[in-house]
C-alpha cells in the first residue's frame, strides 16, 4: 500500500515544462540559451538539411517554429538545454515558490549570469504565469540594451582596426627602409673590412722588404718610412671608420628590434581589445554561483566589484575608462593627476582602491612618485601602463582578476615602457 501511495504521488507532482509547452516563449529561450552552433549540431542529430548558404537567422526561425510542437527536433533542443543547464536546474528545482525562485533569478542576473536561469525559471514545474511573464520581459529589454551597446563596439572597433592597419603600413614601410639602410652598412663594412686586409697585406710586404739587406742610399729609405708611416695612418683611419660603421649598423639594428617590439605591443593591445569586444557581443556570463570577495582560484574573467583607480590620463576619456572596467564588473575612480585636484587628496583615493593603473605618458611626477610609494607599502597591485589611451586599459584590465586573486605580493608591471625613465 505504501508503494501505491508513492506511485501515486509521482503521478500527481508537477512536471518542469518542455519547450514546446511554453506557449510563444520559444523565439526568446532558443535565442537566449542556444547558439547556432549548437543549433547545427541538433539539426544533424534530427537529420534536417540546411540548404548551402542559409542565413542564422534562417535556422534560429526553423527551430523556433519546430519547438512549438513535440517533434523530434524540439525534443532534442529540450533534451539539451536540460543538459547544458543542469547544475542551474538543480539548484532551481529546489524551489517551490515564486518568491525564492525570483530571488535566485535576481541574484544571477545581478551577477550576468542570463542563460541558465532563464531557462530553469521558464521551465520550473511551480512557477507562476505571472513569474515567467517578468523574467521574459526582463531579458526582453536587457536584448535591447546590449544590440545597442553592440552597435557602439562595432563602430569602435572597425576604427580599431582602420587604426591597426595603419600602423602595421607604417611598421612596414619603417621596416623596408632600415632593412635597406643595414643592407649598405654591411656592403660598406664589408668593402672596408676588404680595404683593410689588402693594406695589412702591403704593410707586411713593405715591412719585409725593409727588413732585406739593400744597397739603396740613405734617400731611398727616408721615402720607404715616410711612404710606410703615411699606409699605417690611413690604415688608423679604415680602422676608425669601419668601427664607425659597426656601431651605426648595431644602433639601427637596436632601432628595427624596438620597432618590431612596438608593433608586437601594438597587436597585442589590438587582440586584448577585439577579445574584450568579442566579450561584449556575446550574453554577458559572470561568475559560476557568486563570485566570493576572496576569489580564490576563481576561473571567471570578471574582476567581481574589484576597484580600479585611475590615477592621471586624459579627462575626456573619463567615461571610457569607467564603461570599460564597469564592463568587466568593476569601480572605476579617477584622480587626474595633479593636473586640477591636489596631490594631497590622491592618498584617499589609494586607501579605496584595490588596484591601481597609471599612464606614464600622461601624468606628474610627483602623482606617479606617490602611487609608487604608497603602493609598495601597502602591498597594493599597481600597473605602469604605456600609454593613457583606451587599448593600454583594456590590456591591463585582462591582467587584473588575476592580481585580484593574490593580494600578498605588490607588483608593479610596467606595460611597454620603462618606469626609471617615465617617472
């Protein structure tokens, strides 16, 4: 009896919903939770052919109108997103009302977590018409406010990568000319070299026919010293001239190696930067379950309300500099410097900051003396940046949640300059 009992009760609990039973909510779970790789791997799996060229948009509406019934395809894409959120769904099905269901839906949308949760609550055996109605309207306007984001990256980027093709023209015009310039040097080192070993050959010829027994007269062998005496000089001065020429060789040679250098600095701030924006076009993701304030061993790239300050650099980039570290969850504050705010205020702004960043190309020497000094004694991770421009940020940020997550040591990289000289 007590097995029918059981029997029973199974029978009669409710059911998380597939997706086919979500009247029109299919468009945005599919658009949310799947991407159109994973959507050509279920086609194959259901044995649909896309015809050669078809459009994503094209296969997103395919799926949308198979999921409104039970067909093979819609049980495959149920089956899926049971799989791809299964840890969301556990943790989700432990609720049985719509208020703890909606503080776990504040809690990972807070953190950018969007894709998992939206399917766990939209799915949820017990949760209301009215819960699953906020949560879409929730992500339907989050939808809009990152495709207009993504606009404004967009445009931002084709200007960054305008801006990297000419630089890479100019690294290789600058390379032609001085693999030119070395070329000649070494043709001149060479002649010299030549020149000079034909003139150890005739000195040694003369010095042996000088030592030989003679019968010329006392005038001939004033001339033999003076013609031997006049070799040795010129001689001195191939010498000279040829060590004149290695070194201008070595200095273009160091000037090609700083080039190259800056252009493998240039293109490694360009990728940090199409990475950060790939980022962006993509559904933000924060960190798996909350991210703890230690963020020990933590595997997100997000700096988990970790602030910045930004001490110096140019004013008018103010709103860029905070949108980009915002962006990647953090505080920024700004200090400029010296430039209008004291210095004296600037030791406030290191007391609250758990990270500092510093363009040695845009602030005064005695802003950049004190983030050193404070930053040394407090054990407080500080970044010499290159330049104050909005790339040097965004590699430095890439760097952050790791200094984040180890506290204990002060560091002080310097990005593509030297910190002796800049400051």
């Amino acid at each position: 009896m007590l097995m029918d009992t059981q029997k029973n009760l199974t029978e009669t609990a409710p059911k998380r919903k597939r997706v086919w039973e979500l009247v029109d909510l299919q468009c945005p779970i599919i658009g949310t939770c799947l991407t159109i790789g994973e959507l050509r791997k279920i086609a194959r799996q259901a044995n649909v052919d896309f015809p050669e060229g078809v459009s994503e948009f094209d296969i997103h509406s395919y799926f949308v109108s198979s999921c409104k019934e039970p067909t093979r395809a819609a049980r495959l894409v149920s089956k899926k997103l049971d799989k791809k959120f299964a840890a969301k769904l556990r943790r989700y099905n432990a609720c049985k009302e719509d208020d703890s269901l909606r503080a776990l839906w504040r809690e990972d949308r807070e953190h950018g977590d969007i894709p998992g949760p939206f399917w766990a609550v939209l799915s949820h055996a017990h949760a209301t018409i009215e819960l699953r109605t906020e949560v879409f309207s929730e992500v339907h306007m989050l939808s809009h406010l990152v495709g207009a984001a993504n606009r404004a990256d967009i445009r931002r980027l084709s200007m960054l990568e305008a801006e990297q093709e000419r630089l890479q023209f100019t690294i290789s015009k600058m390379k032609h000319v001085f693999a030119k310039r070395v070329a000649t040097l070494r043709e001149e080192r060479d002649a010299l070299a030549d020149e000079a070993i034909a003139l150890r050959r005739e000195l040694r010829w003369r010095g042996d026919k000088a030592s030989a027994p003679s019968q010329e007269n006392a005038s001939g062998n004033i001339f033999d010293e003076y013609e031997l005496e006049t070799l040795r000089r010129e001689l001195e001065e191939a010498k000279r001239e040829r060590n004149e020429a290695v070194k201008l060789l070595e200095a273009e040679s160091r000037r090609l190696e700083y080039l190259e250098s800056e252009r493998r600095e240039l293109a490694a701030e360009n990728a940090v930067l199409e990475g950060e924006i790939a980022r962006m076009l993509e559904k933000p993701g924060g960190c798996p379950d909350g991210c703890p304030e230690s963020c020990s061993g933590c595997p997100c790239p997000d700096l988990c309300g970790m602030c910045v300050l930004y001490v110096g650099g140019r004013t008018g980039l103010v709103p860029q500099y905070r949108a980009l570290v915002e962006s990647r969850g953090g505080t920024l504050i700004h200090h400029d410097g010296g430039m209008e705010e004291a210095s004296k205020r600037l030791e406030s702004f290191l007391a609250q900051a758990d990270a500092v960043v510093c363009p040695v190309d845009c602030v005064s020497h005695e802003a950049c003396t004190i983030v050193k000094s404070f930053c040394k004694r407090s054990l407080k991770p500080c970044f010499m940046m290159r330049t104050a421009g909005i790339s040097s940020l965004a590699k430095t940020v890439s760097c952050l949640p790791e200094q984040s997550c180890d506290r204990g040591a002060y560091v002080m990289p310097v990005l593509g300059a030297n910190p002796e000289s800049s400051c």
